[in-house]
C-alpha cells in the first residue's frame, strides 16, 4: 500500500490471508504505525468472525447432544457471607 488513501479504498475487498500477508509485508518494510493499526484492526474482525463462524458451526453439528449440565446453584461461604452482611 502506498499511501493511506490507497489503503483504505482497498482494505475491506481483502480476505484475512491478504490482510495478515499485508500487515507482514508493513512489518518487514516501512513499519508505519496507521498502517499496522489499521491493519491489525481489519485482520482482528476478520479472524472474529471466521472463528465466530467456526464456533457455530460446530455448535449446529452439536445440536443432536446432549446439553452440558449446569453449574452450581449455590453461593459459596464467602459469598454467603458477603450476602450476609450487606442484609
């Protein structure tokens, strides 16, 4: 990328695998602080959502199991407590 203009017109037609190749290339070359932010950034919301993507999917093939069981339903002694004592 060679001006900030030109990066930000471009930036969001790039997969992940081009955004982290991008934000590699500015680590090794220029290393302009905009730059690397506003990479990191995109390259963060992509990966979110290709990995939020992963864990539904794995959740809906799931589906068919059975639920985990709950937690605890009880407070523990120091929170009792703490209960205790705010009335």
């Amino acid at each position: 990328m060679k001006n900030w203009r030109v990066l930000n017109q471009n930036l969001n037609r790039f997969d992940e695998a081009e955004v982290k190749a991008l934000l590699d290339e500015e680590i090794a070359g220029q290393r302009r602080s905009t730059f690397l932010k506003r990479l990191h950034q995109r390259y963060c919301t992509l990966r979110a959502n290709r990995e939020r993507a992963e864990i539904f999917s794995a959740a809906a093939s799931m589906s068919g199991s059975q639920p985990p069981l709950p937690g605890p339903t009880t407070l523990s002694p120091s929170l009792d407590g703490q209960a205790v004592a705010q009335g």
